[in-house]
C-alpha cells in the first residue's frame, strides 16, 4: 500500500465516521435514539409502562410502595397525574 492509497482510503473513511458521528449525537438530542439503561426492579419503584404522545412529554405508569402512579415526565420536571391505590 502507498501513501496516496492510504491517503484516498482516509479521506473517504475520515468524512463517513464523522458524519456518522454527527448524525448519532442529533438523533440522540432530538429523541429518536436512547442509549439503553439498565433497569432494576427490586426496590420499592417498579416501571410498569412508558408511552410517548407528543415529542418532549413522557407517561409512565410506575408501582412504588404498593401503589400504581401515572407520571408526566417532560424537561420542566415530573407531575404525578393519578395515584391508585
């Protein structure tokens, strides 16, 4: 291999990754990619379901202590919409 062929395989390589790179981080600001997390369902606070109706807005329907709550989950915080016993 010479140095021009190196030098041709970098410079399609180099722009690929890169934008690559660029287009994860958006999809993940946006919401349309979640790095996956790990879940532990053994204390007192259990996810029972999440649904997305509008983009930015979360409902999650947890089990905490015994009881069911629906959570409003957005980026101005979380409001419990209904408690069931």
């Amino acid at each position: 291999m010479t140095a021009t062929d190196y030098l041709s395989r970098l410079a399609l390589a180099l722009p690929l990754v890169l934008a690559l790179a660029v287009a994860a981080i958006f999809a993940m600001k946006r919401g349309w990619l979640r790095l996956p997390t790990r879940t532990a369902d053994t204390g007192l606070l259990r996810t029972l379901a999440t649904l997305t109706p509008v983009p930015g807005v979360r409902l999650v329907a947890v089990e905490f202590d015994g009881r069911r709550v629906l959570l409003a989950v957005s980026k101005n915080g979380v409001t419990p919409i209904e408690v069931a016993p």
